[in-house]
C-alpha cells in the first residue's frame, strides 16, 4: 500500500508543478504559495474530522510537536523558494533541481536517523544527480 500511496504523491506532485506554472502567471509568488497553503490547509484538517482524528491532538508528545512544527516551517520555505523559482524560471528547469531534495534527504537520513545506504541506493543517487544536470543544463 505504502508504494501506492507513494506513487499517487509523485503524481500529485507532478500535477502540482504544472498547474502552478500555469497559474502563477501574473501573480505574486508569495502570494500564490499563501493561495496553495490554505487550500491544503482546509484540505487537512478536512481530512483529519472525516477520519475523525482530531481527539488524537491531545495525545502529541512535545517532542513530535516541535519536530512537526520545524518540518512545517521547512515546507513552507521550500514552497516559498519553489514558487519564486518556478515564476522565475521553466518548469522544465526548476522541477528537477526541486528533485535533488531526493539525494539531500538521503544523505540527512544517514546523518540524522542512521539509515544505511545501499549499492543499489548510491547507485540511485548518482544517477539522479546525473540526471537533473542532463537536464538542467
């Protein structure tokens, strides 16, 4: 299910990347990733009473509060930096050096959460960095 779920995330995002260079267009940048927060905004919270899992607010450690409010801050200046990159430049461009965040997250999980890289994960790595230059100059 997991893989499921994952590959509808690539797809979303894929969607995402193309429907905001579209509707960028003439707008501040700024102000279009505040327009994007608040639909997800709604479309979260939506979420948590139709699963009805508002009660588990109360059951959050400190700790997962803190990491969950820095991960939010983290996404909202990756959204800010994504949207001024993506008014500035082509989509095409923008959206595979977005995609590094893959090799910068693997690398952090090493560092920080003591996951072991692969063979087949190095490999990967590699070739997704080779990959984003290939296109992006």
């Amino acid at each position: 299910m997991w893989f499921l779920l994952a590959l509808g995330a690539s797809v979303f995002a894929a969607l995402t990347s193309i429907l905001a260079k579209i509707g960028i267009e003439g707008v501040n940048s700024d102000l279009a990733t505040a327009i994007r927060t608040f639909v997800v905004l709604l479309m979260s919270w939506g979420m948590v009473f139709l699963t009805n899992a508002q009660g588990g607010i109360t059951e959050i450690s400190k700790r997962s509060w803190l990491f969950l409010i820095l991960s939010g801050l983290a996404t909202g200046a990756s959204w800010l930096c994504y949207y001024k990159a993506l008014q500035l430049g082509e989509a095409s461009k923008v959206i595979p050096i977005d995609k590094l965040s893959v090799i910068i997250t693997m690398v952090l999980a090493a560092l920080i959460l003591h996951e072991q890289f692969t063979p087949k994960s190095i490999i990967g790595c590699v070739l997704i960095g080779i990959g984003t230059l290939l296109m992006v100059v």
